[in-house]
C-alpha cells in the first residue's frame, strides 16, 4: 500500500521537476534518492514513460558519451495537472496537519 502511496508522489515530483527544465532518467533518481525515495529504474522509467504516453510529459532522445539518453518535459497537459495536484496538496496538507 505504501508503494503506491509513493509512486503517487514521485510523479508529482517528476511533473515539478519536468516543468522547470529537462530531465533525464538518472538525474531524478539522483534527486528522488535525495528525498529518500529508494526507487529503481525499474519504477522509474514505467512512470516516466506512463506520464508521457497519458500527455504529461514530451521527451526528446540525445546521444550523450555513446549513450542514447532521453530527456522529458511537462506538456501544458503536465504543467496543468502539477497546479491541480499543488492545490490538492495544499488542501491535504492542511488538514492531514491541523
């Protein structure tokens, strides 16, 4: 259960990150371990790939030391449901704290 609970969250992350620059794979495992986020590329990349297919994320493919490396973006899609799940929070947080 806590599982998905988290998996909820790294998305959120993702989409935050996402909207402020690119990102590739390994950076946000980096930054999710960060956060004490154990996660594998196993959970990840399913993720990064789910939110790209439902609209949340575009992404583009470079060649990086020999490596092919995909770099993702927040859509309009993805910069939209990032201010809805914000409010969401926000509402959460307020009453999962008072």
């Amino acid at each position: 259960m806590m599982r998905e609970f988290f998996l909820g969250f790294i998305k959120v992350h993702i989409l935050y990150h996402a909207s402020r620059r690119e990102v590739c794979g390994v950076e946000m495992m980096e930054e999710l371990r960060r956060h004490g986020y154990d996660i594998s590329p196993g959970t990840l990349y399913p993720a990064l790939h789910n939110l790209e297919k439902w609209g949340y994320l575009e992404s583009r493919t470079e060649i990086v030391g020999g490596r092919r490396r995909r770099y993702y973006r927040a859509t309009r899609k993805g910069r939209r449901a990032l201010e809805e799940a914000r409010n969401k929070i926000r509402e959460l947080v307020g009453e999962v704290l008072e």
